[in-house]
C-alpha cells in the first residue's frame, strides 16, 4: 500500500510544528511553560505543537485516530490563563506563516479564524486509545521538553500505525546539526520513512531528501552508546556494564528525545539503550513509534530488552514489553545477549 500523502502531509505537519518550536524556543524560553503532574514540564511549544499538527491531520485525514501526549486539561487553570493566551496566539501566527515548501497541504486550514475554545478543542483530538485495527496517528508534539528549556536536543515526532503497525515516521530535530560531521553548521533536520521504502533526512529549508544508514560496525568494541540525559528515563547504571561486557569504552553519548534514533539512524551512534528503572513503567507509543521505523529502516533492528519486537497494537503504551534497545542488525542480537547478561548480575546482587 502506498502511504505518498501521508508522508507529504506528516512533512508538512512536522516542518511547521519544527519552525514553531525554535520561534518559542527563541522567544519564550523560561517563561510560559507549566508543569504536569508526573513533574515533567511542558512548553508552550508542546501543546501548539499538537494543535498546528492535530488541525492538518483533521483536516486531510478525517477518520484518522490521533494518539497525542497533551490533553488541554492542565491549561484550565487560572494560574495558565497566560500560557493559554500565548498558544492561541502562537498558533494563528503560525498559520498565517507561510512555509518554504510544504506551503499546499495547509491550504484548507489556515483560513480559518479560531479563538481559545477552538485551539483547546483540537488539541484534544489527540485523546484516542490506540488500538490493533484502524489508523492512528501517535504524535508526540515536543519530545524532549527538558532538552528543549536548556536549550539541547529535542524533537516533533509523528507516526502514522495501521493496524497496529507503523507505517510512515516523520520527526523534525530543530537543534540537530543537518551534518554530523559538522556540528557548528546549519541546524534542523527533519527525518522521514516509510516502511519497506528506506529512511531519509532533510533540512529544514530544503525539501531534498538525502538516504541515511545505520554505520556498519566491523569491530563491536569500536561502537558507541546513544542514551537519555535523564538517570530517570533509562538505567544509566545497567547501561555502563552492558558495555563493558561488549568491549565499548567510548563514552555514551546523552541527548535528550528520539533524537537519539536519528542519530544512529544516520550513523552519528550505534546503539540505543532505554533500559526500564522501574519494573510497572510502561513506554508510550508516540516516544518510539516513529523513531523505530527509522532505525529499522536505517538497516537496524528494534526490540525490547528480550529481544521482543515493539508491539503499538495494546493502545496507548507499550505494555508488553520492557525497555528498548535499537542496533544495527549485524549487532543486535549480541547486543541483546549483553543486556540479559548485565541484567541478570543485577538482580544477583540485589538478592545478595
């Protein structure tokens, strides 16, 4: 089945939402932003993010399901009465902004003229429990919102599943050099795949799209680790025996978001590790659904950390599964076996 619109369109969504979030990034960084209940902030550019997107989708895919990370509830509060007003406003300025490309798929939304109720209303299109049948579009509008404050990677992840299966994966990195080996140069990268069509990247001011691959790895030893800045999302601990026990002494490198898929997607790393700190957390979809059909169709596998493929069928979280570890396919399953090894030594020594 061909997905050419829905990739033309997820683009379009994604560029948009990308050029938004570096506006707030620029203009509202350390005001405006207001705090969920589980502690992780969130930015103004987060729930713009999922209006200006959730508003395309609707308006070309009707039907369509969206699995989205905001809901407006929090906004309902006197004390966000200012972070309401800055949305609404950042989301009809960026409307009335016109994009280097990707400018026809909006066609039939920005002429519309919407107040408050409306932008909260859209951006709680995005309440959908997932499911194993029909389409649904898991967006994540930043993600990353803590390497978005100080200023470090971050990205706007949006996968489209049918059936439970991912099919297309767009994600804009704002702050991502658009080459790796150049790292002061031009920045935004947007990172586009289908399945069974390859994975590709683009700038954020050019529509060419250039192939990416993972790096073939000759020598295990000689990879490098990608994984989350923050101790609370991955066992850094676990992580750091895991590549002892493969020979790695490279430095992990920490960055924030799924960036850390486009990174090895493209050859920056080799390995991406997620390991669970906690035994009832349960991954979201819209943090790997669009970052896994990348790597994968980067050249590399995706699985948990006992080797199961990611299953998006069970709603809203990845609940049958534990952690997530992303290589190249020559590696994967010896990477896979090191986890269990160092797994297995912890839980020895807890017992102990």
């Amino acid at each position: 089945m061909s997905y050419v619109r829905e990739k033309e369109v997820a683009i379009s969504a994604v560029l948009k939402a990308s050029l938004l979030a570096a506006k707030v990034q620029r203009e509202l960084i350390g005001s405006g932003g207001v705090t969920k209940k589980d502690k992780s902030p969130v930015t103004v550019a987060d729930y713009t993010s999922q209006a200006l997107i959730s508003a395309l989708l609707f308006d070309h895919f009707k039907t369509d399901q969206i699995v989205g990370e905001e809901d407006s509830s929090e906004l309902n509060t006197p004390d966000n009465a200012v972070t309401k007003s800055q949305i609404v406003r950042l989301a009809n300025e960026a409307m009335g902004e016109e994009l280097t490309d990707g400018e026809v798929e909006w066609a039939g939304v920005k002429g519309i003229k919407r107040g408050e109720t409306e932008w909260l209303n859209i951006i709680d299109r995005g309440n959908s429990t997932g499911g194993k049948t029909g389409r649904h579009w898991a967006l994540d509008p930043i993600d990353g919102t803590k390497g978005f404050l100080r200023g470090g990677q971050y990205a706007v992840c949006l996968g489209l599943l049918q059936d439970g299966e991912v099919v297309v994966g767009v994600m804009g990195c704002p702050n991502l050099p658009v080459d790796h080996k150049n790292p002061e140069g031009e920045k935004g990268v947007i990172f586009v795949a289908v399945k069974g069509e390859g994975a590709f990247q683009r700038s954020l001011t050019s529509p060419t799209l250039s192939p990416i691959s993972m790096a073939p790895l000759s020598n295990l030893a000689s990879a490098s680790f990608c994984e989350s800045v923050e101790a609370g999302h991955s066992d850094h601990g676990t992580n750091a025996r895991i590549a002892s026990i493969l020979g790695i002494t490279k430095p992990s490198v920490r960055m924030d978001s799924q960036a850390k898929y486009c990174s090895i997607a493209r050859g920056d790393g080799d390995i991406y590790l997620r390991l669970p700190v906690s035994e009832t957390y349960e991954e979201k979809i819209w943090d790997h659904s669009s970052g896994s059909l990348l790597v994968e169709e980067a050249g590399g596998v995706v699985s948990d950390m006992n080797g199961k493929p990611l299953d998006f069928s069970l709603g809203r979280t990845l609940r049958g599964n534990k952690g997530v570890v992303a290589a190249h396919a020559s590696i994967h399953k010896e990477v896979i076996a090191a986890v269990q090894t160092a797994i297995a030594e912890s839980k020895s020594k807890a017992l102990a």
